[in-house]
C-alpha cells in the first residue's frame, strides 16, 4: 500500500510504502539535490532492558546492550559493512539513543548499491564470543571518554535525579561492568526480538525514484513472523528521586541542568503535545524573553542557555541547561516566572512569534536530506501521518498553552544537576 | 557560481540555486591577525550581532529576526593558515514560504547590513553596557574549551606546534587578551576591518544578487579601502625537534595527539595528493589506523588524523587507556611506515578517494559547506567544487607513498589523569 502525503505551502512530498512485514518505508525525493541520506531503525534502545516476546518470560539484559548489538551488526562472516561500504564511497554510520537504533548512510553516487548493502547487514547477524569480546575495549573508551564530558554528565545526572526507576536514567553505552556480561546469546535474543521488521522502518530522502525504493525492499526484505514485544517499564513514582545532586570535574565554570519531571499517563505524548511543549520553550526560554534577560543582565547565564523537550518511552520532562557561578539562584529565578506564567499565560505576540520560528525550523528542514530523513524518523516512530505539524501549528489556542504548560511544569517535582569545578 | 567586482577588494560571488529553503548572504572578510586582534575580531562579531542602530539591546534584536520567521544571523571564525576569516552572514527563509505572503528576505538585507556597518555607537565608541557584557561571554567561551577534552588536546597541540606563528593564537586568543581590550581597540578594529580586509561576499539563492551587491557598493565605497589579497598558503616551518607537551587533569581517559608535517607545494595537486595521504592513513573507516589501532588492536573508540591544507600539517588524536600511552603511540608510527614502506593497496587509495569524491560532492547539498567552499575558493583561482573532486581521483598509490616518506613528527601531547585523584 502506497500513500502520499503533500504539503503545497512548502511543495514538498513524502511517500510512504506499507511492506507485508508491517515496515513502514518513508522517501522523499529530492531530484535537485546531488546526495542521498537513508536510515534503516528500529524501535529499541537502551531503555530495553527487560522484555518479553508474546506471552513468553520477561528476559533481564545487561545494561547498553543495544548499544553493543548496534556497534556489532557491521560485523559479517565474510566482509564487514564498514569494507562493503568502502568500495561504494558512502559514508555509513550508526546510533542508539534512549529509545531507538539506526543505521544509515549517505552517499553522492551508487546509491542502489549502498542501500542493498545496508538491508543487507541489519538483517544478517554474525557474533561470536570471540568477535563480541574486541569489542570491549573499543566501547570501554568509548564509555570513558562520555564520563569526561561534563555536558553528558550533567544530563545523565539529572535523568538519575529525576527517575527512581525508569531506565531511561541509565546510561546508553551502558559501564565497563555491565558490558563485560554481553555474550553472542544474548545479542541474538535482543536481535530476534527486536529487529523483526514490524517493529522497524525505512527512511530515504535525496537524489531517490520512491518507486525503485520500494521495488528494492520487496526484494530485499526478509519477513518473518512479526513478534509482539511487551516493553517491562517499572512504575515509576510521579516524584522525583532528588531533588539535587552535584558531582566535580575539571571545568571552567559550574553546569547545571534543570528537569521538571512531568507525569505520563500514556506511554508516548501525542504530537500536538510535543508541538505546544516545543512552542512553549521557544517563548519562555528564548534569547527574547523576559527570563532570558534577567539571567543574562543578571550575570547568571551566558549564551549556552537552552531548554528542550525530553521525551519517550514512558518519560518524559522538560530540560532547562547552562553554565553558571550560582546555579541555585538561576533555578530560583526560573521558578518564579514559571508560577507566574501557569497563572496568566503567556503573551500573544511572544506565543506568535514562537510559532513563526518552529514552522521556519520545520520548513528548514528540507534543506537537507539529514535533516529530512530525521524528520521522517519521527513520524516513522511515533506512527503520527507526515507534515501533521503544521495542521497543528495553524490551530493552537491560548487555552492549549495554559493547559500544556500546568502539565509540564511542576516545581515541586523537578531536580537539579550541577557539575561543579 | 558568478564572480563580480562589487568595490575595491570587495567581490561577489552568486551561487543560483533552487534547491533550498532558505537565501543566505555571507560577508567573507580576509584578514592577518596575531594574539591581540585575533580576540579583537572575536569580540566584534559578538558584538556586531548583539544589537544595533535600530534594534539598540538584544532582545529588541532577537524579536526582529524571531518575526522574519527565525532569520539567522551567523559569524563564524575560520583559522585559515596564518591568517582569519572572519563571516558574518544572514540565513532567510524564502518570501515564497511565509505564512501570510510577507516579504521578508529584503529586510534581513538590511539587517545584516546594518549590523556590520551601523553597530549601536554611543560618544563614538560601542555602547558601553554591551562591550562588556560581550566580553564576558568570549572570556566564558574561550574557558569552556576545557569541558569537552579532545577539542581541547587538539588545540593545546596546535598551539606548541605553531609556536611562533600566526596560526598557533587559538580561535578566539586568549583571556588574558580579551581581557586586555579597551572599547577603543575595538572601534579600531572593526575600522581596520572594514577598509583593510579582503572581501568575499557570498549569495546562495534562487533570486539574482544585483540589488544586494548595489548596497554593498555603496557602503564599501564609502571606505577609504586600502586592501591586499595576499596569497595566504604557508607551510609550517619545522624546527627539527620533536617537542612534547603533557599535562595532567581530574580524567578517566588518556588523550594523545601526534602532530606531523608533510611536505607540501603551492600547486592544488600537491594538496590533493596530501589529503588522501591523510585520509587513507586515519580518515574513514577503511584507514589504516582505523582498522588496526582501533579494530585489531581494540585500543580506543577512535584514532583520527585531520589534515590542515595551508598549514602542511596533520594531527592524530586518540582516546585511551592512560597504560596503553605506549601502545597507541607505536601502533600509530607503525602505520606511517607500512605507508611508507610501500605496503598500502590500490584497494584502500580507491577506498580513500571515492570516499573523499563522495563526501565533496555532497557539499552542493548543504548551504554551509557550499558558502566556506566558495568563501575560500577566491584563493583557489576560483576552484570548483568539481574540480578540486577531479584532482582527488588522479592521486595514486604511487603518489600517497611518495607523500608518506616526506612525512615528520613534530608535536606530541599527551593529556594525562591527575595523580591526585579527585574522589567526587
């Protein structure tokens, strides 16, 4: 089943292809350009770490494992992806977050060959104990070198702070410790169970026929029974874990990163959630707004100051982050015009001007094939019909925003990181 | 790409293109600097973008560009061999993609030139407020350096590797530099800016650039402009010696970086023969320190060499075990001599430069790489693109030897864990 999702305001397309397997497969052709971007992704990350598949046991994983599996799919009996890749010229890589795995490449030229050759390593496994122990040291730095970034620190803190048990307080490449228990068994287990391809998708943006695309993956993919995952999520308290917490290392001036933990009733938030959260942000902690000012003129912040929208699988929280000599004054600051804004709103005009630069940022995006392949993801993910957004945008209500920011914003349940010098 | 002389020193170049989103105007200013201008250069285009004659503090500034549908007003600082580039530029989404069929794109015209050649000036001088306020966020920037280490372990090695030269100063000087500037060297330097840099200024967009060059004219004529477009390539001068720097933090991971020269002429050629030297020993994953340092010898997450073209300079970065120093030291130095001694393939040159094509050939999708590109083309005899991905393809194994063999290390870095451990 094929269907076409336009947007004449920005004449752009996407076409999405449903494949007997349940996958989905996203393009857009961008004939202008002279590169191409593809990602083949599954739904499963770090946060997977106990599982069942139908009515079977919950299986307990070590901790970075899909992290570990990602690093070792490239590897083959024969050649390794990273040699296939080679002889083509295209620059392949891969990444797990929290609640994803993808792997991609771009290239200005084979692009049929590459994409063969991506189908092909994702859906063909090879781990021996032997293969999976070297790949202990290459991830052990890997590990090390992120607990020498403070910015990952003072995330991976604060995400300890706000959830008691949720694992997305978990590291995604895992510890040197938990590494060392990933044998060749268990990668196939979190394999079989999760790269089963109705749980995974397809997303091609660039130089590309769609067609041929799909023609590709109906000869490409391999389906098998499709499997259905049951995710095991500890009941998480609506509370957070600590309030503060604070580690040192050499930096120049103290980071901080501010969480208001928000509850999640469903597993995901809905994309009109995640448009207004987005929009809200963009007025309240924008370099224009009033709170921006005070800290800035204050000396309290400098310009790394941003706030984002943190969200997945049963978590979700917004963060507030920064460099400052008094972090607990900027947390401070910012609670009294978060109070303030949940009882009178936010302004028109400044609601208005947000919008204006999240449609610029959407409409941007097509710029670049990255850029529209990541787009695609999220939609692929979150299942949600493609330019949705922009339906949303054009209908958003100041009784929306005053709604979306009591949900977001507790101040009795948020947390504090800080690394300090 | 369409070359036109706009003022004295001062050419445009149209890059038609309909293809993206967005329009974008970048002025490319070309320019000598040591220590203290170098901090100078930096803290202007702070400044420059902070506010200006009509949007007098940032926040009436960021509102304007947040109502032309979030135009983006960009600098960007380029270590360009012994000299800096210094751009500032604008970023506007089409008029033809606006909500309520405004036109915006003009608009962010005049902004960008307002801010470059109408800054907020009170008594002659910057406003003062806004001086410091500006030098206080260089003075954090150039700390914050130290919080992601491996930007950090490349820099301090360039800077003992350049020592003496124009290109050891790191990107935005240093504090003690910043700190040492008065309100008055930075009216003195966007004066000597204006009229004494060399000018590229770049138009990426479907519409034609006539009416943008016609006020640019205007305003660069209006300069008393005294300008010379040097050609800027330098080698680094090697002083024999190898010289090494070590120092010790509160880290978990060793970091080691090994700076080397190669011999390099002024012909492109010569240039292209080097970058895939560069590449096939420790560029992508089919370089030698990529598969034997990290894939045989599992000792680090990567092992990367990146070249510097004006300097004739590469450097090697790793992240390690602190006990594997040793090691990674010899396996890097290993791979240098199996080039040299002739034992690379024709198999990992073509991975190298049908790698090295790919990638160049992408830069026509991105309005940034196509900007520094033609930015830094005018030193180039104008080189496209196309043409510089031509030059590539012709290297050859023979010549990637050759390359190797004039290879020597100069700098080797080593950043350390503190012995007295910080338990926190």
């Amino acid at each position: 089943m094929i269907k076409t999702y336009k947007n004449s305001l920005i004449d752009e397309q996407v076409i999405v292809y449903k494949h007997k397997s349940g996958l989905e497969v996203y393009v857009c052709e961008k004939p202008e350009f002279s590169s191409s971007y593809a990602i083949f992704g599954t739904r499963y990350g770090s946060i997977d770490t106990k599982f069942s598949v139908g009515n079977g046991k919950f299986l307990e994983v070590p901790e970075g494992i899909a992290h570990y599996l990602e690093h070792k799919l490239f590897e083959s009996e024969e050649l390794d992806a990273f040699a296939r890749f080679a002889k083509t010229g295209a620059s392949a890589n891969a990444f797990t977050s929290f609640d994803r795995t993808c792997y991609l490449f771009s290239c200005s030229a084979n692009f049929e060959e590459n994409f063969r050759i991506l189908l092909d390593f994702v859906q063909h496994p090879y781990f021996t104990e032997e293969t999976v122990q070297k790949e202990q040291g290459i991830i052990g730095q890997e590990i090390q070198m992120y607990d020498d970034s403070a910015p990952w620190q003072v995330l991976m803190n604060l995400l300890g702070a706000l959830y008691k048990k949720h694992p997305v307080r978990i590291d995604i490449a895992g510890t040197v410790e938990s590494i060392a228990k990933i044998n060749a068994g268990l990668l196939y287990d979190c394999y079989n169970t999760f790269y089963n391809l109705n749980n995974m998708f397809i997303c091609v943006a660039g130089n590309v026929e769609a067609q041929k695309i799909f023609d590709l993956c109906d000869e490409l993919l391999i389906t098998k029974a499709p499997v259905i995952i049951n995710r095991f999520m500890p009941n998480e308290e609506n509370k957070v874990e600590k309030r503060q917490v604070e580690v040192k290392l050499p930096v120049s001036k103290p980071l901080f990163a501010i969480g208001f933990k928000e509850k999640c009733e469903n597993p995901q938030k809905t994309l009109k959630e995640k448009v207004l959260s987005e929009i809200i942000l963009k007025s309240i902690f924008g370099n224009d707004s009033p709170l921006y000012k005070e800290l800035f003129d204050s000396e309290l912040i400098n310009d790394s100051f941003s706030a984002e929208y943190f969200n997945g699988y049963s978590y979700a929280c917004t963060i507030v982050e920064g460099e400052s000599d008094n972090p607990e004054k900027v947390r401070e600051i910012t609670n009294r015009y978060l109070s303030d804004y949940i009882v009178k709103g936010i302004k028109k005009e400044d609601i208005e001007r947000a919008v204006k630069v999240y449609y610029s940022e959407e409409v941007c995006g097509f710029n670049s094939a990255e850029n529209i392949v990541m787009n695609m993801v999220e939609s692929a993910f979150l299942k949600t019909p493609v330019f949705e957004e922009f339906d949303i945008i054009k209908n958003i209500t100041e009784v929306d925003v005053v709604k979306r920011l009591k949900e977001m914003f507790d101040i009795d349940n948020s947390s504090i990181s800080i690394v300090n010098k | 790409m369409i070359i036109s002389e706009i003022a004295n020193g001062v050419e445009g170049c149209f890059i038609k293109s309909n293809k993206f989103k967005t329009s974008s105007i970048s002025v490319n200013m070309f320019i000598p600097a040591d220590e203290k201008s170098v901090s100078a250069y930096s803290l202007l285009y702070l400044i420059l973008t902070d506010s200006t004659k009509d949007y007098p503090d940032y926040t009436s500034l960021n509102k304007a560009l947040k109502n032309l549908y979030n135009a983006s007003l960009f600098f960007f600082f380029l270590k360009f061999g012994d000299m800096r580039m210094v751009k500032f530029g604008i970023s506007v989404l089409d008029d033809n993609f606006t909500l309520f069929g405004e036109t915006i794109s003009n608009k962010a015209a005049d902004l960008l030139l307002c801010a470059i050649f109408n800054p907020l000036m009170e008594n002659g001088k910057f406003k003062q407020e806004v001086f410091n306020n500006n030098k206080r966020i260089l003075i954090d920037q150039i700390n914050a350096q130290i919080n992601e280490k491996r930007g950090y372990a490349i820099s301090n090695t360039e800077k003992e590797m350049y020592n003496g030269e124009p290109a050891s100063v790191k990107t935005h000087g240093n504090t003690e530099s910043v700190d040492s500037l008065t309100n008055e060297d930075l009216v003195k330097a966007h004066e000597h800016l204006l009229k004494n840099a060399f000018v590229r200024i770049n138009v990426i967009s479907q519409n034609e650039p006539d009416l943008i060059y016609e006020r640019f004219k205007e305003y660069f004529n209006s300069l008393e402009r005294n300008v010379e477009k040097k050609n800027i390539s330098l080698n680094h001068k090697t002083e024999g010696e190898v010289k090494y720097l070590e120092e010790k933090m509160n880290v978990t991971q060793g970091k080691l970086c090994l700076g080397f020269t190669v011999d390099l002429g002024e012909a492109r050629q010569s240039v292209a023969k080097a970058a895939v030297f560069v590449d096939v020993f420790g560029g992508g994953p089919y370089s030698k320190l990529f598969t034997n340092v990290r894939e045989k010898q599992s000792l680090c997450y990567y092992c990367a060499a990146r070249f510097n073209s004006k300097k004739g300079t590469f450097i090697v970065d790793s992240g390690i075990l602190e006990e594997n120093r040793e090691k990674a030291y010899n396996g890097i130095l290993e791979q240098l001599e199996e080039i040299k001694n002739g034992n690379i393939s024709e198999d990992e040159v073509n991975s190298s430069k049908i790698a090295l094509t790919d990638t160049l050939i992408s830069y026509n999708d991105q309005t940034a790489t196509l900007d520094t590109w033609y930015a830094l083309a005018t030193f180039n005899d104008g080189e496209t693109i196309e043409d510089y991905a031509e030059l590539i393809k012709g290297v050859t194994v023979e010549d990637v030897i050759a390359v190797a063999k004039t290879v020597k290390l100069d700098t080797v870095y080593f950043l350390g864990k503190a012995k007295e451990d910080n338990d926190d």
